[in-house]
C-alpha cells in the first residue's frame, strides 16, 4: 500500500495531499497550523510532502536522510518555477 502512495505522491502531488487530508491525520500531526499546508498545496506540493513525510517518521525532526529528501524536494518545487520561465523567454524569442 505504502507503494501506491509513493507513486501517487510522485506523479500528482496535489492529488495525494488532498487524499491524506481526507482520509488521514497526517496534516495535523505534522504542521502546528493549517496556513503551511495550504501554501504548500499552492506553491510547492513536493516540499509540503517531503515535511510531512520526515514530521511524521521522525518524531518531528528534520535530519539525516529525511533532511536531503526535504532539500531535493525544494529543489524540485523551485525547478518547477524556473523551467516555466526559461519556456516563456523561449516562445516569446521565436514567435
């Protein structure tokens, strides 16, 4: 089962958080308010994830692996961000 939700979580973000937050206690154990989660569902799915994930395996500390999976998935966000630039400059050059 843990299976499915990897790969849910990995090919639609948005679709896993909002399935843990329906049928799961995960948000609330993991964020101290409910602002955190909902900006990460907006701006950065992959990030609000990985938190969640290290919160709830870690006894709420962000360290070892669980803080290099958490660095990647800022990186991952944040490259989101960037390739819709470097697409938008590309077009705009070529019309």
């Amino acid at each position: 089962m843990g299976c499915i939700f990897a790969a849910i979580a990995l090919a639609v973000p948005r679709v896993m958080m909002f399935l843990a937050f329906i049928f799961t206690g995960w948000f609330g154990r993991s964020f101290d308010t409910q602002v955190w989660p909902i900006l990460g569902f907006l701006f950065m799915p992959y990030t609000t994830l990985a938190y969640m994930a290290a919160m709830l395996n870690n006894n709420h500390v962000l360290s070892g692996g669980w803080l290099a999976l958490f660095i990647v998935a800022v990186i991952i966000d944040a490259g989101h961000w960037g390739g819709g630039g470097a697409t938008y400059r590309r077009k705009s050059k070529n019309p």
